[in-house]
C-alpha cells in the first residue's frame, strides 16, 4: 500500500468577493518529517494558503488533503493533525502559561497529559514561566507560548507562519533547535519567512511564491547550486584604467579605482574557468595581489527569482 504524502495540494485557488485572485492554481506535496520553507514578499498569497490548508478559510477550487485527510469532507481527523502557529500574538492575557497550553489540548478532545506539557515547555525555555500570566511576557517569550499552545495536542504537522518575527537572534536560534528537533521526530514543519537566512538554516526544501502563483519549489541545495552564482575578486599588484582586451571574454568587472578585477561565475562551472582566467591574467602581465571569493545567498536567489516571475 502507497503511503500518501503528509500534505497533498491540488489544483488550489482562492478568488474573494471583491474579484482579487489572492491563490492561482497551487500544486504541491509535502512529506512527513520534511521543514518546507514557503518564500514570498508581502501580500504573495503564504498566509491565505496556510489559512486555507488549516481550515481557516475556504478555498475557490482545488482539494487538500493532510495524512490522506480531505480538509473538507474529513475536517474533524484532517485538523486533529495539524498544529498552527499564526503571526498574531492572540493569546489568552489572563492566563498563565501551564493552564493556556493545557487548554489547548483539550480543545482538541485530548485527555489531560502534565508531563507533555512539561515536556513542551521545557523544551521551548518556558518552564521557569509556567505559572506566569502571558500579559506579563515579552513578545519573544509570548510567541514561544503560541508555538507551546500548537504542539499541546501532539500534531503531526506544525505550520508555523511567521515564528520569529520581533523574535531576538539568541531566541530565534533557541526554535530553530526546537523544529528540527520536532522534525527529527516525524512532524512535517511548514514555515513562511520574512528571514531568508532561516529558510536557508533549516529548511529541507524551498518553495517561492510571488502573486499567488507558486514560481519555483526545489530543494535547498540544488536550488543553491542552481541558481547560486560566485564571484572571485582578484586584487592587483597595480591598478587599471581599462579591462585588457586579452581578457574581456570573462565580462570581467574593474571596481575598487581600477585595483580590482571582479569575475562573476555560475557555482556549477567552476574550476576550468578559473584556471583559464588566471592563465590569461598572468598571460596579460598583470600582478596579483590577493584572491577571494563569494557565494550568492539564498537572499540574492530569492531576489532574482521574484523580480524574474510575471
């Protein structure tokens, strides 16, 4: 028997009221334990998708199905599976931490379980606050508290949209341990990020989204190697005033007042190239002072990728 993927999207498109297409025909599988980045600049349709696939909204056509669950003629066994994160810091002022996660396990028909919710909040460095009211937090430590309520009912899926927005970099670095340990486990880990850098930390693969199409969905590292382009940098002994003709089949750039020579080169064709380019440099007289190299980041691709989509 095929085990289905964790998540199947067909066909999905959401047009509202007022005539705007925020979901073009979105296609897409996600498969247990994987963290799938979903990428894309504001108003590119990730939240309406992740509201869609939560059940939160209702999509115009298509079907979505989560552990072979259709989210709408098997709402109740689809949603039990699914843990959300939303970019809102919505959550109960009054309430201490234990009693807010507590209740949302319930919320769920799940029997009381202390030492999951202990688990959970010891693992999220929330332990020490669990008898505090969540209006005493801070934003970092309320939006641990909102990733504490989604995984108090053991779901199998965690959609987390927007996690570490307004989040410190010490904090940040804290829920990128707690997902990958999550997906370690088995949990299928869904995110959008504004932090191209946390896509490109954790992320097993990467979708793109721009004006609710879905551009590009690649693996990390073949997306990297793909689309990433390198630029070495020569450092000369003494500067130019032109780019020697010998040497304009590189598309060589003079920067840095004529004392360096910039090479931009796709990742994939390395080697050759540079061995020829630095052939042809000392062929041309010129001395070299230093070498370096950069690489593009997930950033740069991401740029291009939007700026390049309809």
């Amino acid at each position: 028997m095929t085990v289905p993927p964790m998540i199947a999207i067909e066909g999905l498109s959401k047009t509202y009221d007022s005539g705007f297409t925020a979901l073009k025909n979105v296609s897409l599988t996600i498969e247990r334990g994987e963290i799938f980045a979903l990428l894309g600049p504001n108003g590119a349709g990730k939240t309406t998708l992740i509201s869609i696939v939560c059940g939160l909204a209702r999509a115009s056509t298509g079907r979505v199905t989560i552990g072979g669950h259709d989210i709408v003629s098997d709402y109740r066994a689809a949603r039990s599976l699914v843990g959300l994160v939303p970019q809102e810091l919505t959550t109960d002022a009054f309430e201490t931490v234990f009693a807010t996660t507590s209740f949302s396990r319930g919320l769920f028909g799940k029997p009381p379980n202390p030492a999951h919710i202990e688990k959970v909040l010891k693992d999220l460095s929330l332990w020490d606050k669990k008898d505090s009211r969540i209006m005493t937090l801070s934003g970092g430590m309320k939006r641990r508290v909102l990733i504490a309520k989604a995984l108090s009912h053991e779901p199998e899926v965690l959609f987390l949209d927007e996690p570490t927005a307004g989040v410190d970099v010490e904090l940040r670095h804290d829920m990128w341990r707690v997902v990958r340990t999550l997906a370690d486990s088995g949990v299928t880990v869904i995110l959008t990020t504004h932090y191209l850098e946390e896509a490109e930390e954790m992320a097993d693969r990467i979708g793109v989204i721009n004006r609710g199409e879905l551009i590009l969905v690649q693996e990390k590292t073949e997306l990297m190697k793909r689309l990433g382009s390198k630029q070495l940098t020569i450092e000369l002994g003494t500067p130019l005033a032109a780019v020697p003709d010998s040497l304009a089949a590189y598309g060589l750039v003079l920067a840095a007042e004529g004392s360096e020579l910039v090479y931009t080169y796709e990742a994939e064709a390395a080697g050759n190239a540079i061995a020829a380019l630095l052939g042809d440099v000392a062929a041309a007289g010129l001395t070299l002072k230093d070498l370096r190299t950069e690489e593009s980041s997930l950033e740069d691709i991401f740029v291009s990728l939007v700026r390049g989509s309809p």
